[in-house]
C-alpha cells in the first residue's frame, strides 16, 4: 500500500513536469500528449492522496486500540495487585493473630514460673490443633481460586445453599472466620 | 502519513493549476474564459480573505483553517500556472 502510494506520488510528479519541458507547445501531436499527461497526473495525486488518507486514518484507530490495550493491561495489574496486596495483608494479619495471643498468654503465666513451660506446651499443641487456622487456610485457598462463598461453604462444610439450620450454621461460622 | 495526503492534494491542485493553463494556450476563447475563471476566483478569494471569521463561522470551520486553505489555494494556483509559463 505504501509502495503504491510513493509509485503514484512519483508518476503524478514525473507526467506533470516531464512533458511540460520535454515538449514543444508548438507542435500539435506534443500539445496533446501534454493535456493527457496532465489528466493523468492529477489522477495518479488524487489516487495517492486517496491511498495516503486511507492509511492516515488507519494509523489512527491502531493508536487508538493500543492506547486502549494498554490501558486495559493496566487496570488490570493494578487490580491484580491492590487484590493479592489484601489478601497478604489479611494472610499476615491471620498469622500474626495467634502469636500475638500466644505472647499475651506467655507474659500471663511468667507471673507463675512453675507452671509456665507446661502451660505453654500446652497452648502451643492447642494452636496447631486449632481447626480454625486449618478451616481459614483452605478458605483462603478457595477464595485465591475464584471460589464465591456458597461453592466455599459446600467445599469446606459439605452444606449445600438453601434454609437450613446447617446452611445458616455454616455461613455464621464462615463470616466469623473471614471476618465479614 | 497526514503530511502525505495534504502534500499529494497540494500537487493535485497544482497539476490541476497547470491543466487550466495547457487549457488556456489552446484557443483564444479559452484563454478568455479561463481568464474569467481566475478573475471570479481572484475575487472570491479576497472577499473570503477579508471575511474570514464570518465565513469561518458559516463553514463551521476555524479561522486558522480557513486561512490554511485559502492561502495553499493561492500557492497551488501560482505554482501550477508558474510551472506552466516558465517550460
């Protein structure tokens, strides 16, 4: 397209100038050729102007479709990572949560030495027997993988959506644990 | 690729300019219409030079671009009949 326009482009040039010099006015036969070649030269313009808006335009909408690309691919990151920057920040809060409490009770039982290394074995079997951690974890999980909440609650309690106390049971344990 | 197409109507015009001075050598006749012609032009042109902004505003167009037009008008027209007196 681009080879045509510069071909047409350059033989509007050549048939309007060459046998403007070339040829005596004079002679009739010369004369003649001289009007066709001018017809044909503001053929060959008008065509590679035509060619020319053609990918004027052209150019045109694929900056516009690139503009909006790239945009689009960088909603799209930044939504990515304002999400997984919540969802480590909730990680990290969950995490944090127990060792927290873990400590509170740790600076309670220094107040009683004697009991102190047993209370803490204690709480630590405790925590890693906690099936709450376990249940938020696989929640998580699920949520990391698109899951909304009725598939979640199907998955981890094994309860369908529907009225039932089991359901609404599920649900209740499933908000306190996400913390909605 | 805008410069392309504008520069390749420049050049259409200015053939176009050539065309109606080839037109004008052929016969007496023809050089007196083609004389009228460029006189009703000539002054068109100067009544729209002069009338700028109303007519800008009745073509719904800026006054920069009517100017632009007006003044690439007159260029394609003196090269066009440049080229064709001085070969």
């Amino acid at each position: 397209m681009h080879l045509k326009m510069f071909v047409l482009s350059g033989a509007a040039l050549t048939l309007w100038l060459t046998p403007l010099s070339a040829l005596d006015k004079r002679i009739g036969w010369h004369k003649a050729m001289q009007g066709v070649s001018l017809c044909a030269a503001i053929a060959c313009a008008v065509k590679a102007g035509n060619i020319a808006y053609k990918l004027s335009q052209q150019g045109e909408i694929e900056t516009i479709k690139e503009r909006a690309i790239t945009a689009d691919v960088i909603d799209e990151i930044s939504t990515s990572a304002y999400v997984s920057q919540q969802q480590r920040q909730h990680e990290a809060e969950l995490i944090l949560s127990p060792v927290e409490c873990l400590e509170r009770s740790l600076s309670l039982d220094c107040e009683e030495p004697g009991h102190l290394e047993r209370s803490t074995e204690d709480k630590l079997a405790a925590r890693s027997e906690n099936p709450d951690l376990e249940q938020l974890e696989r929640i998580l999980q699920l949520q990391a993988r698109g899951y909304g909440k009725a598939k979640i609650i199907l998955e981890v309690w094994g309860v369908s959506k529907g009225g039932s106390p089991k359901y609404k049971a599920a649900e209740a344990e499933y908000k306190r644990l996400v913390g909605e | 690729m805008k410069a392309m197409y504008l520069a390749n109507y420049f050049v259409a015009g200015c053939i176009a300019s050539s065309l109606l001075g080839w037109t004008a050598s052929l016969h007496p006749m023809a050089f007196k219409a083609i004389t009228f012609l460029v006189a009703t032009v000539a002054v068109v042109w100067t009544l729209c030079w002069l009338l700028d902004f109303s007519i800008s505003q009745l073509l719904k167009v800026s006054v920069s671009d009517l100017q632009a037009v007006l003044v690439s008008g007159l260029a394609m027209l003196l090269i066009g009949f440049g080229v064709f007196v001085c070969t």
